[in-house]
C-alpha cells in the first residue's frame, strides 16, 4: 500500500473540502434565506475569478489591491443580481426560479467564454514559493491560505449569524418572513445582503481555486460538486454544509487513491461523491444535519 | 394617539374584508377589539401595522394616522420605526434561536448600544422571571412562556403603541390571567398604548378603558368598559349570563339565539 500517496491525497481532499464546504456554505445562504436553489453558484468563482484575473494581469494591480476590489464588486454584483433579476420573481412557482438560475448559470459561462476566452490563463505569482511541506508533504502555499481563509470565514460566518444584528435579522427572516416583517427588518434587504455575500465569498473560493489551477470555465464545475456537499449536509444547515464539503472532498481524493492502486476503472474520482450522496439520501433523505423541525405536542 | 378612518380593506384586490372601520385610541390607554372569528380584527391590526401587504391585503378607503402622521399602506418596517409594534397571533417567535436572541432582534429598529440592549432585556426578564431560565431554544418553551416571549420580544422595540393579536390563544385559565395582569402593568409602568384583540371578552374588558365590537368586518358597537361591561347584548354574547329567560331550558334547547346587531 503506498501511504505516501495516501497521505497526500488525503491532506489534499481535506483542503479542497474545505473549499467544498466554503461554497456549500454560500449555497444554503441563499436557498435558507431566500429558498432559492441556486444553480449558478459556480458562475460565482468563475466570475470572481476571472474579475481578479483582469485587475492583477491586465491592469496590473498589486494582489493586495486587486483581491479587495474583486470582493467589492462582487458584493455588489450580488446585490444587484438579486434586485434585478430574483426580485420580480418573488412570488413565483419554485420551479420556475429554477429554471432561471440554471439560464443564468449559462448566460454567465457563455459571457466569460466570450470575454476571457476558453483557454486556461494562469494567475500571475503571488507567493513567493510554490509549495510549502507540512508534515513531509508538499503543499502548494495557495492551499495552505485557502485553508487558512476557509477557517476565518467559517469562524467569521459564525460570529455573524450569531452576534451580529444583520445576521440575526437573517436568521429571523429565513425562518419566518411575516415575523421578520412585523419586527422592523427589510426582507428584501436581507434578500439582497444573503445574495450579496454569498457572491463574495464564493468569488474568494474562486480566486483561491484559480491560482492553483489557473482560470478557466472549468471552474464552474465547483457549482456542481456543491451539490453533493449541500444535500449531503442537509440543504439548510451551514454547519452541515462545511462537514458535507469535506467529506466530498476526502471521498474524491480516496476514490482517486482506490482506483489509481487497484480498480483502475478511471475517473471514480468524479463520480464516487454522487455514488456515496445516493446511498446517505436513501438513509438519511434529509441529510446528515438537516433541520428536524421543533413540534410541541 | 391613533385613529383610524372609515377604512376598507380588501385582500387579492377582490374580497372585502373591512368595510368601514374607525377606531379612536387615546394615549396611554388599553382599547379592546372584540368580536367573533373571521370578524376582520386581525385584519384591522395588520392593516394597522402594514403587515396587510405580506399577505395581498390593501387599505383601499380611508386613512389611518399615527401621531398625527398618515401611515395607511406604508411599509411595515417604516411603521415599527414610528413605535407602533404588532405581537402576532400564535405568538410567532423563532423558533431556532434562543430567548436572548430572539429579544435582541426585537431591537432590531432601535440605534441602542450594546449596554443599554443588555438592560432593556434585564428590564423585559423582571416582568417576566420565567424566561431568564431558560436558556434552550425558543420553540421548546411552553406555549405561555412563548407567549410572554412575544410580548417581552415587543416591548425590546420600545414602541408607543402596541397591537396585541390574542394574546390568550392556547393558555390555560391561569396563565391568562397572568399574562393580563403583565399586559396591564406594562402598560402602567412603560406608558405603552395598547389595542387588544380578544376572544376572552371577559378578560379584556376588565382590563381595558374602551372597547369596540366587530362583526362581519364593521364595528358594529362601541363603549367605555362599564357600558360595555353592563350593556345587555354584550352580556349574553360575550360574556356568558345575561338576560333570565336565557336561563330557561326549554329556551336554550329550541335554536341558540344569534344576535343581529344591525
């Protein structure tokens, strides 16, 4: 058994889970708070990643300066998203939004396509080295901040919803919107704010993702791989989100150890997460944290 | 304080719910809204608080002021900013978040520093002692300490003038009791306006300096608390007892009486 490539596939999927987990996480944002099942969540990195690609290489800017300016204009990015084009379909059949976020998620790679092209552009260097070791393994420096970021998020998600007063007031209107509305807050504020971050910090996943692998539509696959992680979780929990994403992540990375030792089938990777998520829906079909709902009797 | 004018209220732009409905509410005072189901007094609260848009509702005639100011078919959010606050029928807390919590968000519309939130919810635990206890999430608390739960989630917001949606619903005979009692000090003690929709008559008329008695969506009479409390109508519709022949059984087994007001 060859542990060294064990070890490092396993560190790897823990990495890349976290990022699952991170984007997971804007996932249920916005189908808690708005009950929009979003199909267009990978467009989110593709299109932060592509942003940020444009102001380092093209205009030239420092990353510390290009990185904030992404993360801006992807919040607004998601604000207006929403006020344009989910506002007016409050209201409407479940279904029917759907559809729209799937329309958007085309629309969004067919127009990064056309701007940026379809062939993989590298991000310019910014760390000094390519790869740090951690425990005898080589780890490439852009995982060990996205680890690092992925945490402060997590906590940061955390402290938000829980202390803050715009979180709380999301909270309340993810639970219920009347009640929401007779304590004073905005819904569509929170809409707004709920759409709003999940585009930045999605965008952030992106940009990490594109500077190891570079940035190319392929990126949008992360949307798909998402949808494993959420249902896996439970749809609405975001602690179930993070603990989703890695497991997805460690159970591609030990299929892909599976297959390259023994079964040689190819491509396991991609598809052992779908395999696993149908076995727990058929034990679990609300998930591994979904929300099981108080009822007093 | 309040007064609403003659107002029409219509939901799904097609049935009429309210049709003509004034209620005066001085300052300082509790005004009691009576009156059987489906009479239109939720509806005249939300219509109040503007939650009628969440649910197709319209003030199509008439208007409603607030302190002066036109309110009618504003925004709900504006109108917990001007002071007037709505605790919902079926005490509609959240359920998934803790006591605490669920107070904290009750100032969600006030500019207060984290300290002064901390004593606005030490000053809501000393009217109700039973809440500072509990400390699990909301939806497990029994249906009285929710209740007192909404009231307390009310009063965070500091309003001048509180609609209270039955505040009743599902308790027991004691606890009625002592969440009237509550009501009635808050009152005293905060200066907080109140409307109060009940189906307890009894319970709200003895606490209330006024009321009025909807049927059908109108009003159909109104009063200060003894004329109500020993008008005759009143008496045997609501408040049980009444007239002696109602007492005869041969009466009472023919047809139950219904009152037509009008």
């Amino acid at each position: 058994m060859n542990y060294e490539l064990l070890g490092n596939l396993l560190v790897n999927g823990a990495i890349v889970g976290t990022l699952y987990g991170v984007v997971a996480m804007c996932f249920v944002l916005i189908y808690k708070s708005t009950q929009v099942v979003n199909f267009a969540q990978g467009e989110f990195l593709l299109i932060g990643a592509w942003v940020c690609w444009a102001l380092l290489v093209k205009f030239g800017l420092p990353f510390w300066i290009g990185f904030p300016i992404t993360l801006l204009f992807m919040f607004f990015f998601g604000v207006l998203l929403q006020l344009v084009v989910l506002r007016p379909m409050i209201g409407e059949p479940i279904i029917s939004v759907i559809m729209l976020t799937i329309g958007l998620s085309i629309f969004f790679q067919a127009s990064m396509s056309w701007i940026f092209g379809v062939f993989v552009k590298p991000f310019p260097q910014i760390f000094e080295t390519e790869s740090v070791s951690i425990l005898g393994l080589q780890v490439q420096t852009a995982y060990v901040m996205s680890m690092i970021i992925s945490v402060i998020i997590m906590v940061g998600f955390y402290y938000f919803f829980k202390h803050s007063r715009a979180g709380l007031a999301m909270r309340a209107t993810a639970f219920d919107q009347q009640v929401a509305q007779s304590l004073g807050i905005s819904v569509q504020k929170a809409f707004a704010l709920s759409w709003a971050i999940s585009a930045m910090v999605s965008a952030l996943a992106g940009v990490v993702v594109g500077m190891v692998n570079g940035v190319s539509s392929a990126l949008s696959f992360f949307g798909i791989k998402v949808f494993p992680a959420v249902i896996l979780g439970g749809l609405d929990s975001i602690v179930g989100a993070i603990a989703g994403g890695l497991i997805i992540g460690l159970l591609e990375n030990f299929a892909e150890f599976l297959d390259s030792q023994y079964f040689h089938v190819g491509n396991m990777y991609t598809v052992a997460p779908f395999y696993i998520l149908v076995i727990i829906l058929m034990i679990k079909p609300y998930g591994l944290f979904g929300t099981k709902d108080i009822e007093r009797i | 304080m309040l007064s609403v004018n003659n107002i029409e209220v219509v939901y799904d732009e097609v049935i009429l719910v309210l049709r003509g409905v004034s209620i005066e509410v001085p300052e300082g005072e509790i005004v009691t809204l009576l009156g059987p189901n489906g009479a239109g007094k939720s509806t005249t609260l939300k219509a109040i608080s503007g939650l009628l848009k969440s649910e197709d509702g319209e003030v199509t005639r008439g208007d409603i002021t607030f302190m002066g100011e036109q309110i009618s078919n504003h925004q709900a959010e504006e109108i917990v900013r001007k002071g007037v606050f709505q605790v919902m029928e079926g005490r509609r807390i959240i359920e998934d978040m803790t006591v605490i919590e669920n107070l904290r968000l009750g100032a969600y519309t006030r500019k207060a520093g984290r300290s002064e939130i901390e004593d606005d919810i030490e000053m809501v635990f000393s009217y109700f002692p039973r809440l500072k206890e509990r400390t699990g999430l909301a939806g497990y608390l029994s249906g009285g300490e929710q209740q007192m739960l909404a009231i307390g989630r009310a009063m965070m917001a500091k309003p001048r003038l509180m609609l209270l949606d039955e505040p009743s619903m599902g308790l027991s005979p004691l606890l009625v009791k002592e969440v009237f009692h509550i009501i009635r000090s808050i009152n005293q003690e905060q200066g907080i306006t109140m409307i109060l929709v009940e189906q307890n008559a009894n319970m709200a008329l003895r606490h209330a300096s006024y009321g009025y008695i909807m049927e059908s969506g109108k009003i159909v009479l109104d009063g200060s608390q003894e004329e109500l409390l020993n008008n005759e109508d009143v008496k045997e519709f609501y408040l049980g007892g009444g007239s002696e022949e109602r007492k005869s059984f041969k009466n009472l087994k023919s047809y139950k009486r219904r009152k037509r007001w009008i």
